[in-house]
C-alpha cells in the first residue's frame, strides 16, 4: 500500500520531535497510583475526561478507590458513583470485571501483573476481561504497567490518514504494529507520543482541521493540499485526558 511505505522510522521521529516541541512532554497518565490509572481506562470510553475525573473523584470521596474495598462496593452503589462518566450501568460492571481480576490475577496490586514479562501473554489475559477492548488493554500495559505498547484510538487514524501516512481504516493491531516496528520499543517515548497525537488532535487536527497552525502541516498531504476534504472523518469513540 503506498500508503504505508511513507511510514519511515525517520518520519514518525520528525512528526513526534515536532510536536514535542510545540506543547512540551504531557506528563501522562494523570493519576495518582496504577490502580487509578486502569479504572481511568476504563471509565475513559464514550466521555470527556472531565467525567472522568468527577467520578474518580466520587470514588476517592467514598474510600473506594481501593482494589479490596471496590469490590466489596454494592452494585448499584458504585453505578451511582460512576454516574458522571455516563453509561454508568456499564462502566459499573465493566470496572468490577477488571477489578476482580486485579484481585484474583494480582491480589489487587496492578503492578503484580507486571510479573508476567510477556507482555504478548498479558494483553490476551486484559482482552478477555467483559468490556475491555484493545485500547483499553493497550492503556493499562502502557499507562499503569510501563509496557512498550503503542496505543491507537481514532485521534491516530485521523492524524496520520490526514498525513496520507496509513488508511485510517487499517484494523487496530495493524496500525499498532508500523508505530511499533518503526519506533523504539521505549514506553517513555510510546507514553508521550500518544499524548501528544491526542492533544493535537483536540487542538489543530480536528474534525474541521486547522491545518494554518499545525507543525506537521508541509509534511501532510492533506495540508500542502489546502487543509479540504470532502470525505467523512472516524468517529470518535473514546476520549482520552487532555
């Protein structure tokens, strides 16, 4: 696919070391501790992360942001605490699936998990969890756990299809594995460059881009054509921090 054969390990490093030098390293994942990190994985989809935040922050009030005391939460007690992220039924149970999980996997310590140093192998554990999905598993390896796994959501479809750089429509493992086997297997380095894709794309890579200020403007094609496009962009499913 031509496409993909822009793709070079010198190219990501220039559109990275651009962006960087526009906003600065992002510091990411806010939390304070892994545990936090995953529930914010998981409470993330379908909702600003304001929403998130406000529950977590529900969470902490409570004395349940605790692997052992979440789950001796009611049900309908923890849904109700959940309620600011939306879909607070669901997220409920899907928070209670990952953190019984925790428990029976790592007696509730995330970085337990860590244990398993194939991360091959604990990524299909994360898949098999109800609700979780591979951006949320590829969050917990990257975010909570250091693992040098690349996350894609539909702010790097929308980004690097723009830049003519991969069909945004490429399945998810597909675009995980050209940042992967272009990059170095660096978690720093993976941690900051999604936040900085995320960003850029709340930002300047919008639905309506604003490609007068973006950075990587002369090296995407839809900028040097003028920033138009008559096309549909992916929807977007998740929101990450920023």
């Amino acid at each position: 696919m031509a496409r993909r054969s822009r793709m070079s390990a010198a190219l990501l490093m220039e559109v990275y070391r651009r962006l960087l030098a526009a906003r600065g390293h992002q510091g990411w994942w806010p939390g304070d501790g892994p545990f936090e990190v995953v529930v914010g994985a998981v409470l993330t989809q379908n909702t600003a992360w304001v929403n998130v935040e406000r529950a977590i922050a529900n969470l902490r009030a409570a004395g349940v942001l605790d692997p052992h005391r979440l789950a001796a939460l009611d049900p309908d007690a923890l849904a109700a605490l959940l309620r600011p992220a939306g879909y607070f039924n669901v997220k409920a149970r899907r928070l209670r699936a990952v953190n019984e999980f925790l428990l029976r996997e790592a007696g509730g310590d995330v970085t337990a998990l860590g244990h398993d140093h194939d991360t091959g192998a604990l990524r299909a554990r994360l898949l098999r969890i109800p609700g979780v999905g591979r951006e949320t598993a590829d969050s917990i390896l990257l975010y909570a756990l250091g693992r040098a796994v690349f996350v894609v959501d539909a702010y790097t479809r929308r980004m690097f299809g723009r830049m003519g750089l991969l069909d945004p429509a490429m399945d998810y493992d597909a675009i995980r594995a050209v940042f992967e086997t272009r990059l170095p297997p660096d978690a720093n380095l993976f941690n900051d460059y999604h936040a900085q894709i995320v960003i850029h794309g709340k930002e300047t890579c919008r639905p309506r881009p604003r490609c007068g200020e973006c950075v990587t403007r002369d090296l995407c094609a839809l900028g040097t054509a003028g920033g138009r496009e008559d096309r549909g962009e992916p929807t977007e499913v998740r929101h990450v921090p920023g």
